[in-house]
C-alpha cells in the first residue's frame, strides 16, 4: 500500500467541525502552501512519534527530519510547514509514524 493523501480542511469564522481519519501504515502527505497545521490524536495507551520528511538541504547539507512525540491518550497540533524546509518537488508535506494504533489525524487551514 502507498502513502495516502489527506484532505485539507478549512478553518473559518463560521466555524468548522473537524473530521478525522485513521493514520496510514504506510503514511500520508498532503499539499503544503506553508499555512496548513497537522492535528494528530493518540488513543492508544502507548507514546506513537510523527515523523516530519524535510527533504531539502542548505548549503548542501541535509535538513534533520522533524520527529514529533505524541503521548499515550494525548493529542497535537502541529505546524505551519515553511515550504522550502518540507515541501517536497510535488509540493506536498509527507508523514511517517512508528505505530498507528488508535491515530487519527486531519489537516487544517485557515481559510
């Protein structure tokens, strides 16, 4: 199975209920215009990490990829995405995990 796309959502003053769906074993991405923000959700009684694909370089060096903890029954916001650090050449932000046991997770954007 190949990493599956998340659907960004957006953000506006007339509110918006998020919806969620289940993180992918074999990853997910999404297009990246540096605005949008990662909301990941543990319902596992374990710690689960995100891992952040920064595929560019500076002067030639590679960029650490950015790994994200998130605790056992906890949750995180994370982002915006700098595009020049995280887009990669289709322009999209792309997602690994160690374990997906009980992750949900949506995109979000400011309209």
């Amino acid at each position: 199975m190949a990493a599956s796309e998340i659907t960004i959502q957006p953000i506006s003053r007339s509110g918006l209920t998020p919806s969620y769906e289940a993180a992918n074993a074999d990853g997910n991405y999404f297009a990246n215009s540096g605005n949008e923000f990662f909301h990941v959700k543990n319902g596992d009684s374990s710690p689960h990490t995100v891992t952040i694909q920064t595929p560019n370089t500076v002067d030639g060096l590679e960029i650490a990829d950015r790994v994200v903890t998130v605790p056992a029954t906890s949750e995180k916001m994370i982002g915006p995405f700098p595009a020049g650090t995280y887009n990669d050449g289709s322009g999209n932000v792309n997602l690994s995990y160690d374990d997906i046991t009980s992750m949900t997770i949506a995109v979000l954007v400011s309209a």
